[in-house]
C-alpha cells in the first residue's frame, strides 16, 4: 500500500512538472505563431536620458521566418546581453533610475537588428515590418530624449568573442585611429567622425576626444578602475595591431552624433570571462555597470540626476 502511495505521488508531481513545461512552449509557440511583431520587442519608457539597446540576445527562432544563410551573414548569439541589459535596469531601477530600453527577443539567426535593412535579413522580407519597429521605437525615443532632457546617450550591449578577454567600447573609431597620437586624435575630424561629436561640440569643460576615450573620467576607466579591463582606457589606449576590435555598428552609427542630433553612442562589446561567464559575475558587473553609468551621465549629460 505505502509502496502504490508513492507511486501515486511520483506521477502527480510528474504530471504536474511535465503539464508546466508544456505551457511554457506553447506559450513560446503561441508568440511566435501569432505573427504579431510586438511578441518579439520589449520597450519601456524612461526617465533619465539614457537607452539602454540589446539587439543579439534573442532566442526566438520561428520557423516562419526564414534562416539567414547568406555569405557574410553572423548569426551567433551574443550571450547573456538581454539578461545584462534587463540586470543593469534593474539596477537603475533600485536608485530612482528608469533607462529607456528597447531589447529584441528574435535570434540572430533570422534578423540582424545591427545592421542596415538591405544587410539585415538576407533578402527575406518578411521581417521588414519587424526591423521598422524596433528601429522607430529607439528613434521615438531619441527624440524624446532630445526634446526633454536636452541631450542624452545610447549604450548598444554586445558581447565578442575575442581572444583579449576585455570589454570593447565603440565610438566609430577604428584600431588605428586609437593608436594615433593625443594631437591627431584631438584633430576635429577625428572628432567628426565619433559617436559621441555632441557632447565633445557642447561642454563647458574644454572636453577633448582623447579625455573621453582614455581620460580619468572616460567610461573604459570607470569600467577598469571596477575590474573590468577596458579599450579604450587610461589603462589600454588603443587595441595593438593585429588585435580585434569592434569599434561600432550601425546602431551606434545612426543613434550617436556622428550624423546629427544631441544624443551619443557607444557600443558596448563584453567579453566572456568574468562578465557574462556566470551569474554571479552578470549581477556583479551590472551593478558596477549600473554605478558608472549615473556618474557618467552627472559628468558628462545632466548635473542633476
Ligand atoms: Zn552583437
């Protein structure tokens, strides 16, 4: 008899962990089949002139939309950087802080939200309707930002899988131009040509380039001075030759400066090892992330924030 109890017991919870497990796909498979575009974003307002973008963290992989198998087509994930994004929101959050954010939930593998539309789905476009989403959610944003506050940042959350396990900030500028010296660097063009040409036009500081890349209060030395080995920082100017780098994508191409507006960008790469790794080390830098990045913008963006 205690025997056939257990038994009976064993299958209830069985059944129960099992019925869970199915809700948890078919919701999946219910938001993916719906083909509504909205299933695939998550956005929410703010109220400090920051947006916080993750576009290659998505795991949603829908077979109504084809796989891109193009030549030069990158479809890996970069992972843990929707769950370091959402991390470093909460962590706002617990100051006072909301970011703006806008995540994408759709893997790699069928869109590449980095890219311009044409390089962005291998001719599939189906997915058309979807990149406009989510390109006109953070640019309603900006301009929100731009109205509002003034002038703001965009941090674009990436994650490489380069041999020098350390973070990677990009503002447009390649390997190159990093290892110039200090006077070439702080020429206008070079200037002209970064994410961040807003702030370095309108700040009463006399801000160089060179001090918002590699200066004390540059956001690689922030993340270094945290243990985050950064490039470019104080600690490591410029990446050496042969070194790879990412120096900025599309989104930090079309939501910086460069171009036009007030708001600047930076695309943000982290390595593997001792940032996203584990979850301990996930919480540990999105909290230091977190930190650096309300003393950046009272630094750089809004005194009294
Ligand atoms: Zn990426």
């Amino acid at each position: 008899m205690k025997k056939i109890t257990i038994s009976f017991f064993f299958i209830i919870i069985s059944c129960s962990k099992s019925d869970k497990f199915n809700q948890e796909v078919d919701y999946i498979d219910d938001s993916i089949s719906n083909q509504n575009w909205n299933d695939f974003i998550e956005y929410r307002q703010g109220n400090i002139p920051l947006i916080i973008i993750s576009v290659h963290g998505g795991k949603l992989v829908p077979d109504w939309i084809k796989t891109r198998v193009c030549q030069d087509a990158t479809v890996v994930t970069d992972l843990y950087t929707k769950e370091i994004a959402l991390e470093i929101e909460s962590n706002l959050k617990s100051m006072g802080y909301s970011p703006y954010i806008v995540l994408n939930r759709l893997h790699r593998k069928k869109l590449d939200l980095n890219r311009t539309l044409k390089k962005s789905n291998c001719g599939d476009m189906k997915t058309e309707a979807y990149w406009n989403l989510f390109h006109n959610q953070v640019d309603n944003f900006r301009n929100e930002i731009h109205n509002k506050f003034g002038t703001g940042l965009v941090i674009d959350i990436h994650g490489h899988s380069h041999k020098e396990q350390r973070i990677e900030l990009g503002y447009l500028l390649s390997s190159s131009e990093l290892r110039m010296d200090i006077l070439k660097i702080n020429s206008s063009n070079l200037k002209n040509e970064s994410s961040v040409r807003n702030l370095l036009d309108n700040n009463l500081d006399n801000l160089k380039l060179s001090d918002l890349l590699s200066g004390e209060f540059s956001m690689g030395n922030l993340l270094t001075l945290k243990e985050h080995a950064s490039v470019p920082s104080k600690d490591c100017i410029a990446p050496k030759e042969g070194e790879l780098y990412f120096s900025g994508g599309y989104n930090t191409e079309v939501y910086g400066s460069k171009d036009n507006g007030s708001v600047d960008a930076v695309q943000v790469e982290l390595n593997m090892n001792g940032i996203r790794d584990t979850e301990e080390n996930r919480s540990v830098f999105s909290k230091n992330f977190a930190d650096i990045i309300i003393l950046f913008l009272r630094t750089y963006y809004v005194g009294d924030i």
